[in-house]
C-alpha cells in the first residue's frame, strides 16, 4: 500500500471502522480462500492495523473459520503467517515481534484454547 492509504488508515479510520474493515476482510478472503490476490490483499490490510485491531481481525477469522466448519491445516496457516509477515516487514516504526507473537499465538489456536481453558476453569 503506499503513504496516501497509510494517512488514510492512520488518520481518519476510527478502531471501529477498521474493526469492520478486518471483518469484510476476512469474509472476502474466507470467500476466495485459496486465491494467493486474496490472500496478499487480506495481509496488506491486516499490517495497517493497530495491534489490538490485528488481534480481534485475527480472532474474528479463527471464528469464522470454525463457523463455517473450515479447518486451517499447517501449511494454511503457515501460508498465512508467511504472507502477513512478509507485510508487516516493510513497515518502519511497528512493535514487528509484538506483532508476530500476536500473530502466531492466534493463528496457532493457542489463544483459542486459553480461552477455552479459562471459561472451563471458572
């Protein structure tokens, strides 16, 4: 993406917007889901997020996922994680490990199966 959509992100898209962005995303790439467009697109969007954003999009397509009884083998996964952060490299100024580790513990369904584990130990 170039500066013009930078700015745009950063300075006039409110974090519930880019809340809905991340959905359409997702949805669209759930679509298409085996297109390498799709899939650069969904990364390109995903690394102009704020943190907390890149958490819930990532979150929201895990979901999604299980909605639709879609199942993300290693090498989907792995195809993911590569892509988005192939994205997220080019952009100077980012927390990248913080990113990553966010990004990797959702996608692997560590996340997941925390919550999991903390709802069935309440």
């Amino acid at each position: 993406m170039n500066e013009e959509m930078k700015l745009f992100f950063d300075d006039w898209i409110t974090e519930q917007d880019q809340k809905v962005i991340g959905k359409k995303s997702v949805d669209l790439y759930i679509k298409h889901i085996g297109n390498d467009k799709f899939l650069s697109f969904y990364s390109s969007v995903l690394s102009r997020m704020d943190i907390d954003t890149f958490s819930y999009t990532l979150r929201y397509h895990i979901e999604q996922c299980r909605k639709y009884n879609i199942t993300l083998s290693r090498e989907d996964k792995a195809e993911i994680t590569l892509s988005v952060l192939n994205k997220l490299k080019c952009h100077a100024g980012i927390a990248f490990d913080e990113y990553r580790n966010t990004l990797i513990h959702i996608i692997s369904g560590m996340d997941y199966w925390e919550a999991i584990n903390s709802e069935s130990n309440k």
